[in-house]
C-alpha cells in the first residue's frame, strides 16, 4: 500500500508508515534542494530532529523552505 502526499508542490507515493525524512529523501534529488531548511507538514513546524519520527499520512502537505540570505 502507498500514501500520497504533496512536497513543494511534487506529488509523492510512499510506502505506509513512511516519514517525513523518508519523503524529503525521495524528494530531494527532483526538487534539488539541501539544507538547510525548515520543514512543515500541514502547516505545522517540524525541528530536524523530529524528522525521522514524524510519520506521514495521506494527503499531508509538507513544505520545505531554505533561508533568504541578502542584506
């Protein structure tokens, strides 16, 4: 079985009990991104430290966004 989430706009199907780590993995090398970064499912914060353990359901929108550096 699969769930189906949104990341950055990039649909996603992953396996059940997958987590948000697990989806920015997937999703990295198509959205081409790195960190630093914060991450959101659903509008909601998740630290870095929660990302392994956050699991995912489908239907879950997560964003990642990088710092704007610039004076």
């Amino acid at each position: 079985m699969t769930l189906n989430v949104t990341l950055n706009d990039l649909s996603l199907a992953l396996p059940v009990g997958s987590t948000l780590a697990d989806a920015i993995g997937a999703a990295a090398p198509q959205l081409q991104i790195a960190p630093p970064f914060a991450a959101s499912v659903n509008g909601d914060f998740v630290p870095k430290a929660r990302h392994a353990q956050h699991a995912l359901n489908t239907g879950d929108r997560i964003a990642l966004v990088q710092p704007v550096v610039g004076g």
